[in-house]
C-alpha cells in the first residue's frame, strides 16, 4: 500500500492550510491550544465560516449539500484542522443524524432537516443513554404511544451532551413491549420547545456543565418525526454508532495533542533536564506514536470503505478502542510532561486575579485527562466493543 500523497492530494493539504491560515479566528485557535472550550456562539461562527466554503459537511453527498470528500481529503482535512488547532464541529446533527436521515429517512425528512443542520437553525443533541440503559441500550424505558397522529413519550434521557444548547433532539424510544426489546424501539425527532421536555443539567465534578438530563412528560411528537419503520429503530441507531464511533477515535487531535506532548517533553524541566531524556517516558512516547500511525491507517480504510456506501462494520468498534486508548494515554502523557504544574487545584485557593503558575498549556492539562476518562465509555463502552469484536472475529456474524 502506498501510503505518500499524490501531487492532487498535495495540492489540497496546500488549500487547507491555506484556508485555515486566512479564516480561522486567531482567539479560536488559542482558546483550543490552551485546552479551552469555546461557547455556543464562537462554535456557530467557525460552523457558519466552514458552511460558506463548503467545506461543512465533508462526508454528505453534493446532492445534500456536502463536499462529497473522498476518504485521504477527509483524512487531510482532520490532520491539518487539529494541527491549527481548530475548533472540533460537534458531530450530532452533520455527523450522526444526517447519515440516518440520508439512508433511512423520507425525501421530505431530508429535504427540511438536512438544510437547517447546515445552516445552523437546528443544534441537535443525542437522546439515546438512560439511568438504566447505557452499554445495555436496547433496554431502554422512555416510551412513545401513538394517538391519532402523534405520539405521546414519557420517560428520561442521560448524559445529553451540549443538551442546554440544542433546540432539537433524536432519540430512541420503545414503541413495543410485547416484543424483544431489539425489535420494539423506535427513532424520533422531537422539537426541545415542546411542552413537557425538560433540560436538567448535571454538574462534573471540575463545575463544568456539559451534560444533562433530559425529561419527557406527555410529549406530543407528529408522527411524521417517525425515521423509517416504526419497530426499526435499533437497525438505524447501530447504523449511527458505527459512525459516531470512528468518529470517537479523533486520529488528528491524537496527532496534535502528542505533537503538544513532545514539544513540552522536550523543553528544560523544574529538575534542569528534559523528560525526554527519561528513557520510560521516550518509550512510552514511542510506543503511542507507533500506535497512532498504525491506527492511522486503519482509520483510512474505514472511511475508504464508508465513501464506497457501506456503513463502518466490525472496523468501527476496533478503530474506537484502539482510538481511545491512544488518546487518554496521550493526556496521561502530557499531565506528566507537565509535572507538578498540572495538579488540579481548587478555585478558590487562588487569591484575587492571579493565575495558575507554570507553562500555559499545563493548566489544562489535568482537567483534560479526567474528562477524557469518559472515552472508555460513551458511543458503546469499550468492553462491550471488545464483545462485538469478539463475536464477529470468532464466526458469530457482522
């Protein structure tokens, strides 16, 4: 396999790099270097900046608006973005939702939700974990009941990412309970201003608010909201996992956060000598970057085969445990790298508008290794992935 880029795919880096020189907002780029989160608004901006070139939606076919990208420009265009230190566009709508909608959804579904992702009118979040169903999904409680022409929801969804932002959101409901609990869900679109939908937030332990509570009570859904077949639900949602786990592996962040972590490693520490020169930690180092190219590659015949049309299969699941693995390693990395300048510290410990002591990027580092704990678990726990491996490798099926 010939792994070097053609002088067509040299010419694009050239545009990329081009692009994000000229248009991406310099407080953007060092709000994400420092390891910062940029609110909702700065998030539209970049969204509406990437929306007017185009360059939005790489994965969407030009017949939905996208750029109909092949894989290795995908792949470029991820690599550069995080060596900018460019925001990350959150994922829900462009790239969870709208690969449903474009192979299970109605001509009408498309034609109103598709442009408003890419306009930014609609901020989707993801209606799927519950208090008792999160790795074991397809035990979900929140009900819909069909009266007339709407359905009526009832229950409670978790760990909503960015739920406070969005006005809309997908969610997996139980249309069935007289079925296996497979064969009786149901994926909805359901408008966060109706009446009986409650946003709750959930506090992490750093104060940050990234996650909620999602209540429904009598929730009046049209049935049109309905994605495919009622009953159906479970064959679309295990459509959007594959998805939402390649995603997960984030290889240009990974990229950009072990640049970051060399950089730091390399310069003089509180004991006068670089840490790479710690034999342990140069392995280690090592032994991630090796992993990284190979994952890499692996990540390019994925999404080599997803632009062919077919969905990320067996792939997806280990593309999402290697990809977690080699990201929270590299935050364990650079909390390190840090030294005692990462040790997180209480807020009100510090007198008046001083700030942290030490490098600029050590400040983040801890919260990040902490937060990023959470890739073990969302998009489908990595032990439940190692299952689904397992069971595909031994002869069980795809």
């Amino acid at each position: 396999m010939d792994l070097s880029y053609s002088p067509e795919e040299q010419s694009f880096r050239d545009e990329v790099r081009a692009f994000l020189a000229e248009k991406l907002p310099r407080e953007m780029s060092d709000v994400i270097r420092a390891g910062g989160e940029l609110g909702k608004a700065r998030q539209e901006e970049w969204h509406a900046i990437l929306n007017e070139k185009g360059w939005l939606a790489p994965n969407w076919p030009r017949k939905f608006g996208g750029a109909e990208w092949n894989a290795v420009q995908r792949h470029i265009f991820e690599e550069e973005a995080a060596a900018a230190h460019a925001p990350r566009i959150v994922p829900f709508g462009l790239s969870m939702l709208a690969p449903v909608l474009q192979k299970f959804g109605s001509q009408a579904q498309c034609d109103y939700y598709l442009p408003r992702i890419l306009n930014g009118e609609h901020w989707w979040c993801q209606g799927y974990s519950e208090p008792g169903a999160g790795s074991d999904l397809a035990s979900l409680k929140t009900r819909a009941v069909r009266e007339g022409d709407h359905y009526v929801v009832n229950g409670q969804k978790t760990w909503t990412t960015l739920g406070q932002h969005a006005n809309w959101i997908f969610c997996l409901v139980r249309t069935d309970t007289e079925v296996k609990q497979q064969e009786g869900i149901s994926f909805l679109l359901i408008d966060m201003d109706t009446p009986g939908v409650e946003v709750r937030p959930i506090i992490l332990l750093d104060g940050t608010h990234e996650v909620n509570e999602v209540w429904f009570t009598d929730v009046k859904v049209p049935v049109e909201n309905l994605v495919g077949e009622e009953n159906k639900g479970w064959t679309y949602a295990k459509y959007l996992l594959t998805h939402e786990r390649t995603n997960i592996a984030g290889v240009g962040f990974s990229q950009a956060g072990l640049s970051a972590v060399k950089r730091a490693a390399r310069a003089e520490n509180h004991n006068g000598k670089p840490l790479m020169q710690n034999p342990h930690f140069a392995a280690r180092v090592a032994q991630v970057e090796i992993d990284l190219m190979a994952m890499s590659t692996t990540n390019l015949r994925i999404v080599s085969a997803a632009a062919a049309g077919a969905a990320p299969g067996v792939e997806s699941s280990m593309l999402k445990v290697k990809g977690t693995i080699i990201r929270q390693e590299i935050n364990d990395l650079a909390r390190r790298a840090a030294g005692p300048y990462a040790m997180p510290f209480a807020s009100e410990g510090i007198e008046g508008d001083n700030d942290p002591v030490g490098p600029d990027y050590a400040a983040a580092t801890a919260p990040q290794y902490f937060n990023n704990r959470k890739l073990s678990i969302f998009g489908g726990s990595n032990e439940i992935q190692r299952g689904i491996i397992s069971k595909v490798m031994m002869g069980g099926g795809r």
